[in-house]
C-alpha cells in the first residue's frame, strides 16, 4: 500500500509505523487519520495517547473502524479470489479485528485529553452486504441479518488548544 501511495503522490511524505509509536514529532500535526487500523490494536489508551501526543493544540483526528456490532458478528477484514465460485466452496484469507466495545473508545479518548466532536454509524451499504460470502447463496437472508446495523463507527476528535 505504501509503494502504490508513493508512486501516486510522490510529493507526500508516507511513513511506515505502528498505531502506538507513531514515526511523527509531537504535536507535530493539524489533522490524524486512521482508517480501519485501530481495530488491530490490543489496547486503545495507548493508541489514543499517541494521536493526541503527535497532534497540535486545536487539531483534529478522525478515527474509522469496523463497528464493534459488526466485529461481534464475526467482520473480519477478508480477501476474496474475485474468480472464485462462492457455490462451489472457496478459502478466504483474512486479518481478525478485536472487538473494542464504543464505551473503549470514548474512555481511552477521554484519557488521552481529546474531545469527542461527532460519532457516526453508517450501515452496512448494498455493496458491504453483497461482499458477504454467504450473500452468493443465501442473498435475502444476508439481507435481513445485517441490513440496516452499523457496518463502521466514524469518529471525529480534537485536541483542545
């Protein structure tokens, strides 16, 4: 992902890091991103630590993720052989997501000093419910299971300054 990015934005600095030491100065940035990592962690407070540690007084993070109803139900970040007959039975290679209850979120937020701005919970789109490998065979049974729960969770903090 990091060659593809370079290659398509030369001009932007990409760095490789983990979620809880991140390759950046503090509060050296106006604005953090994470999108779908913060699930892959173990322990939110000391991810949260590290976003409000490299972010300026008044900046912003934003933080996506699969929604903890979804990690419940067994959403896992999957890769599908797109030529695979899903009738047919196939593997799916996948990376597990923790499940971190919204209360984990909001806690390890808080301690880390941010301010909770906006908490949105979009639902699953008709794309995410066709990605479901059991959509090819049981389609209106995927359709009444996950239509209409949350399928992210999209947080919006700042870092008061």
């Amino acid at each position: 992902m990091l060659e593809v990015a370079r290659e398509t934005y030369p001009e932007v600095d990409f760095r490789e890091g983990h979620l809880e030491a991140l390759p950046v100065d503090d509060a050296s940035c106006d604005v953090v991103t994470s999108a779908l990592a913060v699930c892959h962690a173990p322990d939110l407070d000391v991810v949260f630590e590290e976003f409000a540690r490299v972010l300026r007084p008044g900046g912003t993070l934003v933080v996506s993720d699969p929604h903890p109803s979804t990690v419940t139900l067994g959403g896992v970040a999957g890769f599908r052989d797109p030529d695979a007959d899903p009738t047919e039975g196939f593997t799916m290679p996948f990376v597990p997501n923790l499940h971190h209850p919204m209360h984990t979120y909001v806690n390890a937020a808080v301690a880390a000093g941010l301010e909770i701005v906006e908490c949105r919970e979009p639902t699953f789109p008709d794309s995410g419910l066709e990605a479901n490998p059991a959509y090819a065979v049981l389609p209106d049974a995927v359709r009444q299971a996950f239509g209409g729960l949350p399928f992210v969770v999209v947080w919006r903090m700042r870092k008061p300054g």
